[in-house]
C-alpha cells in the first residue's frame, strides 16, 4: 500500500623522439661516391597532456612546519628530454591560500619550486599551472607535494596531476581509458515505453517510478499515466562511457506486497535477472549481481511482458 492509502501496481497502486630519415644508395654524380646522409626536418612540435596515473580525487597534506612528508604522483610515458621544447605542470588544489608559504614542488627529485597560492584558495579548490621546462625525463616522471613555510601547518589537498608538453612529436599518445568509478541514475532519467502504464511518483521521499493499471494519475508527476491495463512497458537507464571494469549492481526500489511476484526483471548488458520485490519492506537496495562492463552500457526494467506491477527508484554501478 502507498502511504497515502492507495493501493500500487495490479491491485492498484535509472602516446617520442625525433624521427631522422637516412638516404643511402648510389651517387648520381658518378662511380665511387658514397651518397650523403639526409636527415629531414624535425616533426611538428606538438601540445600532449600526460596525466598522472590512479585516481582522480584530491590527496590531503596536514603536517607540521618543517615536516619532509610529501605526496608523490607518477606521471608515466613523457618523451625524451631532447625533443621537449617546453613543459608546464598543471594541477587542482583545495584551501592553497597562503602565498609563498604554502608548500614546495618536486619534479623527479630537482630543486624545490614554489607551490603558487592564492587568497582566494581558501576553503576552496582551483587550478594551478607551474612552469617546469627542463625538468622531465624520458618515461615516468615523479611530482611531489611538500610542506611550506606558515608558521601554523600545512593544509591543502591535491591531485588531478598532469604535465602538458610542447614538444616535438609525430602524434600526442592517446589518452589513457578513464579510471572505473561509481555510476548512478534515478528513474527521472530513464527512457520509457508505454510510458502510459507507468507511475512517475516525485511528491514522495526518494521518489521512483511503477507500472501499473489501476487509479493512480493523481500519483504520476508527469501526469502522462493513462493505462491501457497491460501494466506493460520498459525503463532503460543509459550510462555512458563506463570505464572497462568489473561492477557490483544494485537497484533501489519500493518493495510492496502487490508487486510482480516473479521478480522484476532487470537486463543488465543484454542479461536479464529478476529481482524480488513483492514483500513489505517499502524502499529497499537490492543486488542484481556482478559484471564485466565498458562504453555505453543499458540497464533495463522489462516490463513488456509481466502482468504485475515492478518498481525502480535508481540503478548503480560500482567497480569492485
């Protein structure tokens, strides 16, 4: 039963180095003469990003003036030192608001730079770009945040690392594939058919979306329910470009005794399961299972062929 009375569902109630080309062969001037080598002009210098390797989120740095504890990150693959015409290291930071005090930059163990600070960074995050010309190698290349000089501490957070070259180069590497992170959506952004025979219920805690065929309009947010007593249709959440991994999914959902009692099926990727959902345990996590997913992955509600009712509040996809 919905807690206004009304009953859901049946009964009712979402990657250098220069490349040098060498002509060898025979002397059109005459016999004996070696032919000159050649060597072509240098690639075009090029603008490539190379990120620091893990994850995306912010490192925290707390510790006392003096202190030589740093936060390290390793940017992999940079070309050789010869054809890098100029080097820039680039970097978000949270509450770096105290200029020429905040801390100290490290790039493959060389002399310290000044880590550049801003009032404005207080209790906030910004980007921050420092000129580093001269002081990559070839291959992976270590950037490591210290303490600075206020006599109260350091505090900041860093990361998203990377160092963006001007170099000479035949092609930029390409970027590597995105780190796997938790992916949700609700019911409001799945796409409906028989968008007729389902519920859209906003006015209600979490909110979720039901088939069914019996008096709800006056429960459906969009006020599009006019059922055709089929209680059939789909709900298809769309993730985009999900990084290759391996998920846990699960689904929330308002569990209620009229629910289908095969379980709602949902198809993950093409394979479908059926979750319970006809008990009295009102919103409710349940877990579909695990799986290999990448790119653009669908998560389906099929519902075009029950003739119970099933509910969805939102679907997720966690990397294990």
């Amino acid at each position: 039963m919905d807690s206004s009375g009304t009953t859901e569902g049946i009964g009712g109630s979402s990657g250098g180095t220069s490349t040098t080309t060498t002509t060898t062969g025979e002397s059109s001037t005459g016999a004996g003469e070696t032919g000159a080598a050649e060597t072509g002009p240098p690639p075009a210098v090029k603008a490539c990003a190379y990120p620091a390797a893990g994850g995306v989120g912010l490192v925290e740095l707390m510790v006392p003036k003096g202190s030589s504890e740093t936060i390290e990150f390793v940017v992999p693959g940079l070309p050789d030192p010869a054809v890098v015409v100029g080097a820039t290291l680039r970097y978000r930071a949270y509450d770096a608001d105290h200029p020429g005090q905040e801390g100290e930059i490290f790039v493959n163990a060389g002399a310290a730079l000044e880590m550049p600070a801003e009032a404005a960074g207080e209790n906030a995050e910004l980007e921050f770009a420092v000129d580093v010309t001269g002081r990559t190698i070839a291959g992976s290349n270590k950037v490591a945040f210290g303490a600075g000089s206020f006599d109260g501490g350091t505090f900041y957070r860093v990361g998203q690392v990377r160092l963006e070259l001007q170099a000479e180069l035949d092609a930029c590497p390409e970027p590597p594939p995105p780190p796997a992170e938790a992916r949700q959506l609700g019911f409001e952004d799945a796409v409906y058919t028989q968008r007729n025979n389902w519920v859209l219920r906003c006015d209600f805690l979490d909110g979720y979306a039901f088939t069914a065929k019996g008096d709800q309009l006056m429960l459906d947010c969009g006020k599009l329910y006019m059922p055709d007593g089929t209680t059939h249709g789909t709900a298809t959440f769309l993730f985009k470009d999900v990084a290759p991994g391996n998920y846990l999914i699960t689904i929330k959902s308002r569990h209620t005794t009229n629910r289908n009692p095969k379980g709602a099926l949902f198809v993950v990727a093409g394979e479908g399961r059926r979750v319970k959902q006809n008990d009295a345990l009102d919103f409710w996590v349940d877990t579909w299972g695990t799986k290999q997913l990448a790119g653009d992955v669908e998560v389906v509600l099929d519902s075009s062929m029950e003739i119970a009712s099933d509910s969805v509040t939102w679907v997720r996809l966690e990397p294990i």
